[in-house]
C-alpha cells in the first residue's frame, strides 16, 4: 500500500500569528493556489483510490482540491484533526506566553483543556491502523492532514515511542510518501513541495 501523508495549505492563522490547532480557520489565496499545485503534481504521478481528510476547514479545503483533481472519493475522518489545544486555540502567540506558560507533565494528563500527548499519539495509531485495515496493498491513499498530526503518524509508522523526541518539519501542501508492504515500511519522499507559492 502506497500512503501520500499531505498537509494542508497556507491557513488564515499563519498571517495573524495566532495558535491554530483547533481553531478553525480557512485557506488564504496562496494556500488555494499551493493545494491548486500540490493536487496538479499528485494527479499527474500517482492514481489515487480515497483521499482521507481532517475535518478542519483548512485541510477538508485542501482535500476537495485534491477530489477535484484526481476524481478520488473524499472521507472526513475528526480522529485525523490537528492537535486539541484547548484554551490556545485562536490565541496569539504573546498572549499564550503570558497567560499559558509551558508546564510538564505526564504524557497522560494534560493542562489548559488540551488533549495529552498520549490521547493524540492514540488517534495517529488508531487512524494509521485503519488505513491499512480498509485499504488493499495495490492501491495509493492520500491523507490531508496537519503538521502536528504528520508528526504523529511518522510516529506511528516507525514505531516510535511516545515520547520520542524527533519532529518531522513539514511545509505547506508537503508530500510524504510511505510505502507498508506487511511489516515492512518504507519512506520515500519526505516533505516534498512541488510548487514555489
């Protein structure tokens, strides 16, 4: 089974500088034309059979680029939403570093109404796992989703541990292509932009 992880395009979020997560913002001009782009690259080298996409505006308007394009079926799917930043969420961000100081804890309690870590590294394995149960081995899936959550499911896919401190840095409307082969799992092209928006 050929995976396309894909992050959504440029939010509203990213020209206030404010804490996305939960907050629901739309695509600005750019990120329509960075998804216009990304979905222009992806219909012309892969044949994709489900696009499966964060309900979030940001990336259900991503996605419906992507259908419009490769004439693939679109499935929302909540468990694929970024990160529950609770009290965060729509914040700028000298305004949650005042109000909202980093604080540790374990990786099953959270603070500030967000979800932990351990609830959001669940979701990532949760939905990995039923991509590769509803899904054959001879077909390429997309999956429009967030930076955070990519974060998750790279996780995920190497088999990580949960409080794994490695990040994988991706960029607007950015590419990964996975390969799961039974137990086998291949990465293949990681964060890769094909547009200069």
């Amino acid at each position: 089974m050929k995976l396309l992880i894909i992050r959504h395009g440029e939010s509203e979020a990213d020209i206030l500088d404010v804490h996305e997560g939960r907050a629901d913002f739309e695509l600005t001009e750019r990120g329509h034309c960075q998804a216009e782009a990304m979905s222009e690259y992806v219909s012309q080298n892969y044949e994709i059979v489900k696009i499966y996409h964060s309900t979030l505006k940001r990336a259900a308007q991503t996605a419906h680029h992507l259908a419009l394009k490769t004439g693939a079926p679109l499935i929302p799917e909540e468990y694929l939403m970024e990160f529950n930043n609770g009290l965060l969420a729509g914040l700028k961000h000298s305004v949650v570093v005042e109000k909202y100081p980093q604080v540790k804890v374990p990786v099953h309690l959270s603070v500030y109404e967000q979800e932990s870590v351990l609830e959001f590294r669940y979701r990532a394995e949760y939905m990995l796992s039923k991509l590769i149960s509803e899904n054959n081995n001879d077909g390429t899936i997309a999956v429009v989703t967030h930076g955070g959550m990519i974060n998750q499911l790279y996780r995920a896919f190497f088999r990580l541990p949960t409080e794994s401190e490695y990040a994988f840095r991706t960029g607007d409307t950015g590419i990964h292509e996975w390969i799961i082969d039974g137990n086998s799992r291949y990465l293949i092209k990681a964060n890769y932009i094909p547009h200069s928006i």
